[in-house]
C-alpha cells in the first residue's frame, strides 16, 4: 500500500474529506478490488492499534521494521503482519500524525450512530389535523422535508391536538435532515417528558449538539440518558461519551 493511499484511507474515516472525495472513495471501494482490501487491512490493523498501549506497539513494530530489514523468519511469523502487513509496515510514518491516534471527528461519530426513524403507518378517509399527519409523513417518507416541515408546523400551532409531541419529533427530524440544527433542536426540545417520544428526542438532541460541534452541551445530554432508568439508548449513550470525553 502506498503511503498517499493509507492517508486517503485515515482520512476518509476520519471524517476529512469532500463530499466529492467522499464520493469517489466509495466508488473506487466498490470498483477495485485491490482498493477495498487496503481499506479492510486499514480497519483490522487500527481494530490492533487502539487494542494495543500506544508505546508497546510501537516498540513491537520497531522490532518487526529491524526484523524486516535483516529478513528474520519471525517477522513474517507477527500478528499484525499475517492481517495487515502491507498497514503495518507504514504504522512508524503515521506516529507523528495526531489524526491517527485522536477522538473521532463531530462528522464521524455523528454518521456512526444516526439513524433516521420510519414514519409510522398511516390510516385512511381522516380529516383535519390527521390530514396534514398523513400528508407530513407522507413527504417525510418520500424525503420531500420541506414539505414535511410546512404541514409538521401547521400542526405544532395547533393548542387542541393530540399530534403536538409526534409532530415536534419529526419537525425536528427533518429540519436536521435539512442542516437547520437549531429548529431541530426546538423541535425536539418541544417535545414534553410524558411523550412516548421524549426519550428518542433526548437522544436525537445529542447527535444534534454533536453534528453542530457543541460537544459539551451534548455531553451534558448524554449524561441525562446514561443515568436515566429505561431510556433505551442508556448503553449507547455511555459508549459515546466516553469517546467525546477522550
């Protein structure tokens, strides 16, 4: 592997490049085989790495780069070699290069753990606000968002329905699916505790602070889920913090 290679690789997941390098990255994984087998070695030696203290591995690969050099029959005989040889012997460019050894990017962790919701099933022959429901979910699903928000906000003014927190959780939905994180945020800060939606809206408020880059804030929310009895993303919530603490 190249050394141009292996930093395009990091890079990519990394969350550094373009949308049009991003793009171009996903081809060539799809279209060259030799491409998408670097990129695998890539995942297996880094899966190593962060296995691994930082000063053991690079003591052991010194010795595997003075093993190399004298053609020592043990060398070929290392871990790392049998998985990702062609990864391991580019590890010793890498260490002065903090992009290989830090947090993940907003951007990163953001895709790592988003997913976005289903609309839920719609029923027939309804009237009034349940209209503009079906029509919301409807664009929702049809990824027309800002349909979506024009009907989801026609319905969060109206004081007398029962779609009020449903209509807030895919409002805000669909303003992140635009980029217009603080409207998302609104949103699913207008979604009330006693909601069945509360508890998604909790956790979509956190990948939210994450995406925009106010990570304390979002730490602060992911605390609130972590120490919350139930919430379904408790686990999930924890794993995540401590890859934003560290």
């Amino acid at each position: 592997m190249k050394k141009e290679t292996l930093h395009k690789i990091v890079d990519y997941f990394r969350g550094k490049l373009s949308d049009k390098e991003k793009e171009d990255f996903i081809v060539r994984q799809k279209t060259e085989e030799a491409f998408a087998q670097e990129v695998e070695d890539y995942k297996i030696a880094e899966a190593i790495i962060k296995a691994n203290h930082r000063d053991q591995l690079i003591a052991d690969t010194q010795q595997m780069m003075q093993a190399y050099e004298t053609k020592q029959p043990s060398f070929f005989l290392h871990p790392i070699f049998k998985v990702a040889a062609a990864v391991a012997l580019l590890i010793i460019a890498l260490w002065g290069s903090k992009s290989w050894w830090s947090t993940p990017s907003a951007d990163t962790l953001f895709a790592q753990y988003f997913e976005l919701p289903q609309a839920p099933n719609l029923r027939g022959n309804i009237a009034d606000t349940e209209q503009l429901w079906q029509r919301a979910m409807s664009a929702y699903t049809e990824e027309n968002y800002p349909q979506a928000i024009q009907q989801l906000e026609r319905i969060t003014k109206n004081t007398s329905t029962n779609r009020t927190n449903s209509a807030n959780f895919y409002l805000g939905l669909c303003y992140l699916m635009q980029n217009e994180y603080e409207p998302s945020l609104a949103a699913f800060k207008g979604v009330q505790p006693t909601s069945s939606y509360f508890q998604e809206a909790l956790w979509y408020r956190a990948l939210v602070n994450i995406k925009k880059g106010d990570l304390e804030t979002a730490q602060q929310t992911l605390r609130e889920i972590a120490t919350m009895e139930g919430h379904f993303k408790r686990k999930v919530a924890a794993e995540l913090l401590k890859k934003i603490v560290n």
